[in-house]
C-alpha cells in the first residue's frame, strides 16, 4: 500500500507595520462593461418575484406593446435548444490552467517546510519515482500555501519540457480554486451536486481522459471543506479515468492534500478525520464561528523565526518580529497602585525593549493572572471578593449566528469576554481570552492545539486532534526521494 505522508508548513506572515500602511499602493479597478443583461437586470422589480410574477410574463402590457422585431432571430445557436450551449461555450473557451513562469532562484525564497514540499514533489518528478505519492501538506493562513502551490506548478511545468503541464489544481470552491490559478473539483471531473454518483457518459469521459492525458499530479486546496463522501467520488472518479489503472487508489494519480483541517469544515458532510460512528453536533460553535483567526494565529510561532532561547541575538531577533502582536491596556490608568505591584493588563511597547523575557512576562500575566491587592474587589451583590477584571476568563461561548428582532437578515456575534483587552492582541485571540497558559510558544517545539483549550473538548475537536497525533508518525522532515535540481 502507497504510504501517506504529512508535511507541516511554518507560517509566512508578513504583516503591515503602521509606517507601512502609510505607503500602502492604491488599487485602481478597472471599469466596469456595461451589457445587455445589466439593463434588463436594472428593469426587474426592487423585491423577490412572485408566483403571478411569472404567471403574466409575456401578457403585460410592456411586452405586448414592445417592439420585439430587431431581436426575432438574434439567438440561432442550436446550443440554446438543445440545452448544450454551455457546454459548447466552455469547450471553446477553454481556460489555460498553466502558470505564470518563475526562474528556477525563486526556490530560494521558500522558508525550510515550503522547501521540503517542493523537494519532495520536484525529486518525485524528476527521478520518474514509480510509486504514487500521497501527501497531506497541512498548514494555517498565511503558511504560504498558495504561493508554493504557484511556484512548484511553475518549476513542473518547466521541467515537463513542453510536453503538457503535469499538475491540475483545484479545491472544492470557485473563490479557492482561483486562488491557485486552478478549477473547482466538481468542474474537474464531474462531481454531482445533490445527486448520486454516476458512470461518465462515453464523451465526457473521452474529455476527461483529454484533460488528464498528461497530468501526474493533483493538487488539492482547502482540503477541510472535503468530505469523506467527496474524497470517496474523486476515487471513483480517477479509477473511472484511468481503467488500466483502477485497482489503485486515486487511479495512482500523485495526490496532494493542502490545507488546515482547524477551519472551515466540509458542508452536510462527514470531515476527512471523522473517525466516529456518532457525530454529535460538534460544529455547534466551531461551523457558527468559522472564519475567524482563533485557531491558527499562533500555531506555526514556534517555527518562525528559529529561535535558540540560548542565543541573545535569536532572541533579540525573535522579540522584534512577533512583539508587535503582543499588546494591552490599561483600563483604569488614574487608579492608584500599591509598591511593587502593577496592572497585570499594562504595558508600554514604546518604551520598553522588546526581550523574549518581557513577551513570556506579558503573556503569562495576562493569560495565567494571579491576582493581588491592586485587582481585588468586593462584589456588592454577591459580598464575595473577586478579580476586578474577571479573571480567571472562561471559554468564549457566544459565538453564534442570531437574528435580530424585526430583522430578516442573520447576523454574526462573536463578543469576547473581556472588552478591556486590546481586541487586536492575536495572542490573546487564539486563547478566546481564556485563562490558559501560551507561554509554551516560546520555544523551538511544535505548538500544543490542545493547550488553547481548559474545557471538555467536543467530539470534532476531539477527532481533529486525534487525525494530528495520528499523522505525527508519517511526518517528513527530509525529502524521501534522491535530491535532483535543475540548473
């Protein structure tokens, strides 16, 4: 059986500093064609149309009394008629899948886990390995995933040396298909939507076939909103495409997985890591609160840049690059505190030095607060002393989709338990202010998901984190095949 191998991508932020925004360059979109179906759409009722609507088209007085001469005979495509006009359309209008070329010294600007997917593939290639490769190529947003999906299709390309690209992208979605310069899965090899699967018919699979004639590699993006039901026809699908193939899995097409299974979930279906026979409603706040940055803002920290808690530079280095996304506030600066004690929820990047020991200080005592005389108060209602600033925090819960009164639209609600703290700390965002220890992403190891969490985990966390510890073992830290580069 072909083994399946996972490669942890580190993160490849680079984010706008102040002084950089200043010069940020102005997009100037160009304009927008005006054509006849803007027109008609202008002439359509400001409201949805209803049943009688659609009962008088073509008896209403605007139609009777228009002039419909200079439009008899202006659509004659036998397209129209026998319901293949798109067909023939997109068979005409063909997109280009290949990318745009790249010299061979961009492989020089992929951080060490970008390099090592792009070894692994190109060696793959260009040693002609006979086994198929299967690799899950997990990282969160703004790993770089795009850019070396781009780099790496350009470099196959270059090395096919004109014999037709060997790689396809494509993801489950338009909007992350054209991320990559690629195609939707389902426009790919005819996925059904809301129906069964299906037999290609001979000429769609005589398309097909034409398609992937010279593919080798298949690249798929955003690979959390797959299914297991999805992964199982695109199986179908490949054996379907290559018979000579077909009692190998993908029809031995090279598979690469892309993405980060901590976000967006597949739709009304089960995960690729679902590994129960009972799926509880583990989705009641993640699928409500998805798309925000709770889950992988710190993730890939203990990756870039390198730091060596033993080398003052590193840490010097380090504290520069990731201090600006520490901050707080001071709620209450007039209050008046005792020597030697100061406001847990203080600090001033401006005048202090940026030191790996003041991150873990600053972190650790808005994370994991031990309370003193400065924080505590007594509660008038319930006469018990507490925390004036609510620590310890507990989970953020009120993540949901609600709809307002008298309001037809849905509304997302996402507020965080303490609206004292800066809301653009990303260190506190990936702990959802919760009373838990981060300072563990200060050093060289890989970053614990479990630890963002001091609560019961619900089965899809659980499932997630059991597919990470399970893929722990078929992890890649050097490229298996024989290295060779092209000059």
């Amino acid at each position: 059986m072909t083994p399946i191998r996972t490669i942890i991508m580190g993160s490849q932020t680079n984010e706008l500093r102040a002084e950089d925004d200043e010069f940020e360059l102005e997009v100037h979109e160009d304009p927008v064609v005006e054509e006849d179906w803007h027109e008609l759409a202008r002439m359509l009722p400001d409201r949805p149309l209803e049943e009688e609507d659609i009962d008088i088209l073509g008896r209403r007085d605007i139609d009777i009394n228009y002039d419909w001469t200079p439009h008899v005979g202006r659509y004659t495509d036998d397209g129209i008629l026998n319901g293949d006009y798109w067909k023939q359309r997109k068979a005409a209008n063909r997109r280009d899948l290949d990318v745009d070329h790249q010299p061979l010294e961009a492989r020089d600007s992929l951080n060490r886990h970008q390099r090592l997917v792009y070894d692994t593939v190109m060696d793959h290639f260009l040693d002609q390995e006979p086994s198929q490769l299967l690799l899950h190529v997990d990282g969160g947003g703004g790993t770089g995933k795009s850019y070396l999906i781009n780099l790496l299709s350009a470099h196959l390309q270059a090395a096919a040396a004109g014999r037709g690209t060997p790689v396809w992208r494509a993801a489950p979605t338009g909007v992350a298909g054209n991320q990559i310069s690629g195609t939707t899965l389902h426009s790919l090899l005819h996925l059904p939507i809301n129906k069964d699967f299906k037999p290609l018919s001979p000429t769609d699979m005589a398309q097909l076939q034409k398609k992937l004639k010279d593919i080798k590699y298949l690249i798929i993006d955003e690979k959390s909103m797959l299914g297991l039901r999805q992964l199982s026809w695109i199986d179908d699908r490949l054996r379907e495409a290559f018979p000579s193939r077909n009692e190998e899995f993908f029809g031995s097409l090279n598979i690469l997985l892309v993405g980060d299974f901590f976000q967006l979930p597949p739709v009304l279906q089960k995960p690729l890591y679902y590994d129960k026979e009972y799926f509880s409603f583990w989705g009641r706040y993640e699928w409500q609160g998805r798309g925000s940055s709770h889950h992988h803002a710190l993730y890939w920290l203990s990756g870039h840049p390198d730091l060596d808690p033993d080398d003052d530079e590193s840490r010097t280095r380090f504290a520069r690059v990731w201090g600006y996304d520490v901050s707080a506030v001071n709620p209450e600066p007039q209050r008046i505190q005792a020597p030697g004690e100061g406001n847990p929820l203080t600090l001033n990047l401006l005048q202090q030095p940026l030191t790996v020991q003041l991150l873990s200080m600053v972190v650790n005592r808005v994370q994991r607060h031990h309370c003193n005389n400065y924080c505590m108060q007594l509660n008038k209602r319930t006469k018990q002393v507490e925390c004036r600033f609510g620590f310890p925090h507990g989970q953020r819960l009120l993540a949901s989709l609600d709809k307002l009164p008298h309001s037809k639209h849905w509304c997302f609600r996402g507020e965080r338990n303490d609206s004292q703290i800066n809301h653009y700390n990303r260190l506190l965002t990936v702990a959802w202010l919760a009373n838990t220890d981060i300072s563990p992403t200060f050093r060289p190891a890989p970053f614990d998901r479990q630890s963002l969490y001091n609560h019961t985990p619900t089965e899809g966390m659980k499932m997630r984190l059991a597919d990470q510890q399970r893929r722990q073992a078929q992890q890649l830290t050097n490229p298996p095949y024989p290295p060779v580069y092209l000059d």
